[in-house]
C-alpha cells in the first residue's frame, strides 16, 4: 500500500521506519545519510529534498495490508464485491484485536461496513 510522505504524519512514520532499517551508530545505506555526515542538519535544511527521498524509499518498501497477505496466501479467497471475504475477519486470523459484532442467536460474525478499514490495514511490523 502506497503511504503519501506529503501528509506530515505519514512522513514522520515512514522516516521512522526507514531509519529502524539501517544500522543507528553509522547509518550504512540510509539514502539520506549516504553524502552527509549529520542528517539530523539535512533534515533540517533540506525539506523538500528529503520527502522525496522518504518517498522514494517507502515506495520501494511498501507495507502489505492484512487483505494484500491473505491475497498473497490464498490467491483464490472469495470476496464480496466490496472487495473483502465475508467469511471471515482478520481478527480470525489473528491479524487485529478488536471486538467484532457477533449475531446474537448464532454467534456468527456479523460482517460490518468497518470491515473493508480492517482488511485494508497496514501489517504491523514486529520489534
């Protein structure tokens, strides 16, 4: 899923992201370090330049959603027509945690308009 870097808080995540991908005492590879020896300072002074480079790298590692990794195990998974299964929720798999809307005489998962912002969730990543 592509992340838009223009909007403030995406670019702060992503550069987040981007710098837990390289080692912190010397930065190897960091694209944003490659040619400075304080980024810190480029950061600063360098705005525009290094959401492009933010962006230029989350495009290049994109994050998966929950919807895209069952897609990628289960290719021919049956969706509705809103583009996400009805059998089952992420919660199911383990994906998120939330509470689900259960029918109350079968138990059964009552599938929700909120279900498609379930499946289309960012995976998150692990420690």
């Amino acid at each position: 899923m592509k992340i838009d870097c223009n909007i403030t808080e995406n670019y702060f995540k992503e550069l987040k992201r981007m710098c837990k991908n390289f080692p912190q005492s010397t930065c190897i590879g960091c694209p944003i370090r490659q040619d400075n020896d304080a980024c810190g300072f480029y950061l600063k002074h360098n705005g525009e330049k290094t959401i492009k480079t933010v962006q230029e790298w989350s495009d290049a590692h994109q994050q998966k959603t929950y919807l895209e990794d069952l897609l990628e195990k289960y290719p021919k998974v049956k969706l509705n027509s809103k583009g996400y299964p009805d059998d089952f929720c992420p919660n199911n798999l383990g994906y998120v945690h939330k509470k689900l809307r259960r029918d109350e005489k079968t138990g059964k998962h009552i599938a929700s308009p909120n279900c498609l912002k379930c499946w289309n969730q960012i995976m998150e990543e692990e420690e």
